[in-house]
C-alpha cells in the first residue's frame, strides 16, 4: 500500500452507483469534479484493474485512490495565539476557538488553526492528509468550540486515525438544542450523505451514504431549550447538527440545519467539543483531556437560565 493510498469498500447501498458518485459518498472530502480528474489521470483502481468512468459498482468492490503527490505547502505559517492543553513529541491537543477554520481552502486561506500550527510546529506535523491539511486527524467545524487532536508525525497520524475508524476514540460534546426533550437519553441512528439539493449541506438519506450514531443525554431543560451531553459513535460531516434538527431539536444558534428564525445573536452553533479521549500512540497509555464550556455558551445557559 503507497503512503498516500486510500482504499474503499463498496457496500450494499451503493452497489449501482456510478464509480465517482459511490467515492464521494465514501470520501465526502473529494467533490464529483477532483475524482473525475483522478480517474482521468489513472489514479483510481477497481479490484486491481484501471478505473474506468462510467463504472457501475458492486457491492464488496476495492477502490483504491493515490492522489496526486502533494504540492509545495500552500498553507503558511501564521503566528496566532492557540490553546494547547497538552504536547508532547507525537501529537498536540488543541482547544479551537469558536469561528477558527480548522484547515485553509477557498474563501478561507489565512486565519485557519493549520496555518497557527505551521508557524508553532514548523516541519514537525505529520503528512498524511496532504500539505493544506498538515497533521489534522480530525475536524470539527467553524463555528463549533473545543478540543481537536493534531499529529506531529505519520506513525501517530495512522495509530490514531485507526482509533477513530474502530470507534475506540472518546468524543464528547455539549450542546443546546431547540426544544424539550421527551426523553432523557437516547440514540440517533441514521445514515448521513450529501444533501441532493445542495452540495453544501448534508442529511440524513438512505443513498450515497455513511452510518452515523450519535447518543445523547439531557443534563437540563427549560421550557425553550435542552442542553445535553452528547457522544458520537461514529463521525460525519455535521453529524451532531444533522442528527439533532433530524429529530426535531436543532442545535441553538445553527442557522443552516435549524430554524429560519433561530437564535441568530449566538453568531454560530452552541456545540462545544467538551471532552475527548485515546489511547497514545507510542505509549499505549489512555488519555483524556476535557475543555470548559467558552463564554459565549456560558452566557446563552445564563439567558435561559438553566442551572449552571
């Protein structure tokens, strides 16, 4: 297997798919366009042999990816404040800001946490995810608070990112959502994919798309709002905000899964990535780091005066 490879399996809802279409809906991080290019160029196999582009996939097909080699690192480094909460030689725990982009891309070149990294860590970030995603094992959005862990090297890169594919990598938030909820715990269990009207967004759909699991525990309510702890057994684009609006709770503040007229003076989604939790790479040893709940957030529970 080449470094960068990435290799897929084809399962029973996308057999039929078109090739490109059963690939993004794998690897949401590639449009239709970059994997027709690659398929193109030949970067693409199905079960050992040279793709070809109008393919019709089977269940249980291999699709191997190598991507382009990377290009000279587009991401410069920036001397921005961050919060770290712990660093060693293999990887970083970063609590990010609430309106940071986690990694450069359009519209959003400059001012991203990877570009505050580079100036911290220099060369020393691992290069898996490419040169514009230097070290970034995982993501958590814009406008969503809190921990996220950065690898310095491949080997913590690959041991960690195995953590998370098992499901053996703690993820906890917090959030308020819209709504009293009738029950104290429960689980969402419903795939996610690409939003069909719009490319920007994702859904819970049956085609072209991932399992997603999120459980979730009411800790407070009022008569407007919820606010629960909530735990993700699997991790999609948006999966939390997705799931949440999904069961009729939107998350407070999100102005693209919840209401029209919602709590715009939040100026982002009250969701912070509160707790997370792994096995260190090198050491074996089990480490959790927790962040507290930001300002904006404490402030919002203030105003609908739950008991904090």
């Amino acid at each position: 297997m080449l470094m960068n490879e990435i290799v897929l399996s084809v399962e029973d809802s996308l057999a039929g798919e078109r090739l490109d279409k059963a690939i993004v809906a794998l690897c949401p991080q590639y449009s239709r366009s970059h994997i027709q290019k690659m398929l193109e160029n030949g970067a693409i196999s199905v079960n050992g042999s040279a793709a070809v582009k109008g393919y019709k996939t089977d269940a249980g097909d291999v699709i191997r990816i190598n991507p382009p080699a990377p290009k000279k690192l587009e991401a410069e480094a920036e001397n921005i404040p961050i919060d770290i909460v712990y660093e060693d030689d293999d990887l970083l725990v970063v609590n990010k800001p609430r309106g940071m982009v986690v990694h450069p891309a359009v519209g959003n070149y400059s001012g991203t946490l990877v570009n505050a990294l580079v100036y911290h860590c220099g060369d020393s970030l691992s290069g898996i995810n490419g040169v514009i995603r230097p070290g970034i094992v995982h993501r958590i959005d814009k406008d969503t608070s809190g921990l996220l862990i950065v690898a310095k090297n491949d080997f913590s890169h690959e041991k960690l990112a195995a953590q998370i594919k098992d499901h053996n990598f703690k993820r906890e938030y917090r959030a308020v959502v819209h709504g009293r909820m009738k029950d104290i715990k429960g689980t969402v269990d419903a795939p996610i994919g690409r939003n069909p009207n719009d490319r920007k967004k994702m859904c819970v759909i049956q085609r072209n798309s991932r399992n997603a699991v999120t459980h979730y525990e009411v800790l407070d309510s009022t008569e407007k709002f919820s606010y629960l702890r909530v735990t993700l057994e699997t991790g999609r684009t948006h999966q939390i905000r997705v799931h949440m609006a999904y069961i009729g709770h939107p998350v407070a503040g999100d102005t693209v899964y919840g209401p029209k007229n919602g709590v715009t003076s939040l100026k982002g989604q009250c969701l912070h990535a509160g707790l997370i939790g792994f096995v260190h790479p090198r050491s074996g040893e089990y480490m959790e780091f927790e962040a507290p709940l930001p300002e904006y957030f404490v402030n919002f529970m203030k105003q609908q005066r739950f008991s904090i």
